[in-house]
C-alpha cells in the first residue's frame, strides 16, 4: 500500500503488527500445534474497552492479550 504524507486523509491511521522475522512462523507453528505454546487470552465486551484502556495505562493489565467481543 503506498504511503506518505500527502497519499492518505489526515486522519487515517495505518497499522501493523510486530511479529519478528519471516522464518518465525515456520518455527512457532508446529509449537503451536503441538501444543508447546499456548496464548493467554482475555474476552471483554465492548462496554468494558475504555476500562481495560485504563488498566492497560496502569500497567495492571494481566498476563495475554485482549480480545473485545461484540
């Protein structure tokens, strides 16, 4: 996707994830499969989000990721 200053609104706002080198995937996926790596996950509603934000902000949020749940 091209991107500059003038190639996008102002308020766009592009995003990617962090996930570490190409040949990660090829490693971290038969670990996955067999079940040597397990992700924490914790669901929320959407009415809960602006509370998690805060906890985020606090550094009090738990160990895994948040997944908000319409």
């Amino acid at each position: 996707m091209p991107f500059g200053l003038i190639q996008v609104p102002w308020e766009c706002v592009l995003q990617t994830t962090y996930s570490g080198e190409a040949w990660e995937p090829e490693q971290l996926l038969p670990l996955a499969a067999t079940g040597k790596i397990r992700v924490e996950t914790n669901c929320i509603t959407l009415a809960d989000v602006p509370k998690a934000y805060d906890r985020l902000d606090r550094g009090e949020q738990e160990v895994g990721c948040l997944v908000a749940v319409p």
